[in-house]
C-alpha cells in the first residue's frame, strides 16, 4: 500500500506520474489532502512513458479544484483506468466519468460565480499607493483557476484576491500566491462603496427583478461581500411586489383576450350569437356548455382538437382532462409553452352517450364537424396562426376536408385556406387508448409533430 500526501493539482501529477507508469493499482494507493508534501519512496520510478491525453489532463485539473475527500482517488482511478481503456471518457454512463463530469460543472460553476461576484475595493498601503483588494469565499478550491480573467481584465492594477484557502496577488504584471493574512487585518470598506451602491442602485431595473431567478443566479452565501447587498433586500421587496403586480396583469391580459375572442365569435356578421348559442347542429341538446379556444390571440401555432371532453364539457375549458394532460407533458418535450399557443376544437360542443353513469365521448359526424367549421375559421382569421396542428382525424377533415390516415397526413404537407401550414399529428387520446406496445411509439411521433412546428413557427 502507498500513501501520498497532497495539496494541488501539480503535486498530485508529480507523484501520480510514477505511480502510473509503474502500474500501481488505484486500490493499492492512498491519497490525502495535506499542507506537507509527501513524496513518494525513490523505490518507485517511472518505468514506461506515459500518454494520457489533454481531455483527460484538463478534466482533472478541473477535479483537483472540487473540494472533495475523495477528488484524488478518482483522479487517480481515472487515469489509470484511461491507460487501460483510451475511450473511457466517452462512455457517460460510466460511474467514475459521470461523477467526473458533474463535479468538473460543479467547479466551472464556481469559477463563473467568481468572475461575477469579486468586487474589489481600493485601498491605500503606506507609500500612498492605490491598491485593490476583494475578499472572496467559493465552494470550491477555484482560485487558481478562475484568476486569470482578472489578470487580463486589470493589468495595470495592483490587486489582491483573498479567500479563506489562499491569496492570489498581482503586481507589476506579475501573479503570485500567498497564504491569506489574517481577515482581521485586511480591509473592510472604503470611500467608493457608497458610490457603487448608488450605481447599482441606479442601474438596476426594479420592475424586471424576477426574485427567484435572482436567488437561483446569485445565491445568497456571496452577498454579504457585495458592496451591493445592502441594496438587494430593498431591491428585492420592491421587485418581489412589482413580480406579484405583472403576474396578475399577465392573467388579466390572458383574460382580456379570452373575452375579446368570444366577444369576436358572437359579434360575427351572421347575428347567431357566438358558439354558445349555435344551432347549426344537434349537438348543442345534451352539453353543459360551448368550449371555445383558449391561449395567445397572436399565437403563431394553432393546436385543433376534435371536441371537448367530460371534464372540459364541465370546466368549459379545452385540453384540461386526460388528453390534456398527455398533450401537456407532449408540449413540455416539445419544447413548447401552452400559454404561448391558441388551442381549440374542431367541435365546440361534447357529444357523447350514456353508459351506466358515464358519460362516453362519441365521434362528431362529418356534418356536424362541417357544421362547426364556421367557428373554427373565425378564430384562423382571429389569430392568424402561422402554423395549425391538426391533432387527429377530426381535426385534419375540418381543417383540410382530408380523410387519409394521421400516418399518411403526418408525412404531407398540407396548406390550409388561410396560408397557414397544417401539420398532421396523433390525437393525445390516441395515446391513451393505444395498445401498451404501441403507445411509446405515438407519444414520440406526437412530440417530433409538435417540435418540427415549432421549428416551422420560427
Ligand atoms: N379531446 C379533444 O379533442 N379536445 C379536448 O378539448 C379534450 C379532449
């Protein structure tokens, strides 16, 4: 068994090195983290030259800086296993290669955080020279790497970055590290604070303060050696009260525009009054209530059921049952927001049948799809949609009077009377009823449907 004690990427390569070309074993090693160098015994001499590729040297100089027990083992396991098998670092499903890559994040995490949160204040030594210093405290052992933005941002400054593992020091264009002084030493405040606060105070927009968004970008450990912070609790008050004002007027313009279509549908030149008091067909008699379309009066995709299920029937509100739901889950795949879309039925009302309790949804005819038609195009020429997503053969006969299968339609492109491009998809409940060998395959045609619109939208 072999033990060696280190501190930083350079030492650990000094002794791994041998060890390597000797074939020492990772088991047969012992690594830990130490103020004093331990070289190994001269016993061990490299005996073979070694290749390990750059890849692999960046990922774990990357790993040296993860504060972490057991970073050095996985160097080590790593390497040593890299020797043995070249394409290890391809192989993501790899334990050691996924564990390496999370913390390599990780510490790049850190190294971004550092470039956006050291601030540094001036200070004056005893020649009367002006010198800046930052205090700051990462998660990782990052200073070394994340300095050398600093160095080529501010070249002709004399500068300091303290952290509780270290110092890093520039002067007359030179970089050194030192072991930090002692915090009670170092400096607190100085004149330009105030003027920094009131330049971000100055700068920073209250009213596009997103307050989670903020926390989650600048979480709360780096504020308190932000000449800023004092700032952000009254910033954030303010924004977390203007954050609760947009949202509701984003719900009372969605509103607005809800009504502003239904106002449009029974305003329409023929005097019917709108869907919710049509008659051009039966099956008006036995629904709870008509179903108009909901989403973005200026949506550039259009999605067009068939007809409102039991639950939308009751809710007045489309795709909020089970289909919904598969279509929700479809979208977020797909890479789409449902309040940034306009989606409706190809029939406004539910036709269904009784059985026992239940009330089971039933396919519209074709006349009472046509009959519906009327609805459906004032809201095309409503929105203006770029793209229509015919969701099923209800929809694709009501939008382009076509009866071919949805697997056919699916691989044509289909104009629409309005300009717009109809593209062709499996109904969600299609998903639903699908037998389960099958399902998987409909659900993923249905999200590369609504992927390839979304690419046509843009
Ligand atoms: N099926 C549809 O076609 N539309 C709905 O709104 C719900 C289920």
């Amino acid at each position: 068994m072999y033990s060696a004690c280190v501190q930083g990427f350079t030492q650990w390569r000094d002794v791994a090195r041998p060890l390597l070309s000797a074939g020492i074993a990772p088991e047969e090693m012992e690594w830990r983290l130490g103020q004093h160098f331990e070289p190994l015994a001269p016993s061990i001499a490299a005996s073979a030259a070694l290749r390990l590729s750059r890849q692999l040297m960046e990922l774990l100089e990357a790993l040296s800086c993860y504060r972490h027990d057991g970073r050095w083992d996985l160097m080590y396991r790593l390497a040593w296993r890299s020797l043995r098998q070249p394409r290890l670092l391809e192989d993501a499903a790899d334990p050691d290669v996924h564990r390496a890559v999370q913390m390599e994040s990780a510490v790049n995490r850190e190294v971004h955080k550092m470039h956006a949160f050291v601030r540094f204040r001036e200070m004056t030594d005893e020649h009367g020279e002006t010198k800046y210093f930052a205090w700051f405290e990462p998660t990782h052992d990052i200073l070394r790497r994340g300095v050398g933005f600093f160095c080529k941002r501010f070249p002709n400054m004399e500068w300091m970055i303290a952290t509780p593992g270290g110092t890093a020091l520039w002067q007359n264009g030179e970089l050194q590290f030192v072991e930090t002084p002692d915090k009670s030493t170092l400096p607190k405040a100085d004149a330009h604070e105030g003027l920094w606060r009131t330049y971000y105070r100055n700068i920073c927009n209250v009213s596009r303060i997103n307050p989670p968004a903020m926390r989650r970008e600048m979480p709360q450990r780096y504020w308190r050696n932000l000449p800023e912070s004092v700032e952000i609790q009254t910033l954030l008050r303010d924004g977390q009260a203007s954050f609760a004002q947009r949202q509701r007027e984003a719900m009372d313009l969605e509103l607005a525009k809800a009504r502003a279509m239904q106002r449009a549908l029974a305003d329409l030149p023929d005097h019917s009054g709108g869907p919710s008091a049509c008659r051009r067909c039966d099956i008006w008699r036995h629904a709870t209530q008509a179903v108009l379309g909901e989403g973005s009066t200026s949506a550039t995709i259009m999605l067009v059921g068939e007809q409102p299920g039991d639950e939308e029937d009751l809710r007045g509100r489309p795709f909020v049952g089970p289909a919904g739901r598969v279509l929700d889950s479809a979208l977020k795949t797909a890479g789409l927001e449902r309040s940034e879309l306009y989606i409706t039925n190809a029939v406004k009302h539910f036709k269904w049948q009784p059985r026992g309790k239940r009330r089971l949804h039933k396919r519209p005819d074709a006349s009472e799809v046509a009959a519906c038609n009327h609805w459906l195009d004032a809201e095309v020429s409503q929105v203006k949609p770029r793209i229509i997503v015919a969701l099923g053969a209800s929809a694709l006969r009501a939008l382009a009077g076509l009866t071919d299968s949805i697997e056919s339609a699916r691989q044509l492109q289909i104009p629409h009377a309005s300009g717009a491009q109809i593209v062709c998809t499996y109904h969600p409940s299609a998903i639903l009823r699908a037998d389960p060998s099958n399902a998987g395959q409909l659900s993923s045609h249905l999200v590369d449907d609504l992927r390839r619109a979304r690419e046509l939208a843009a």
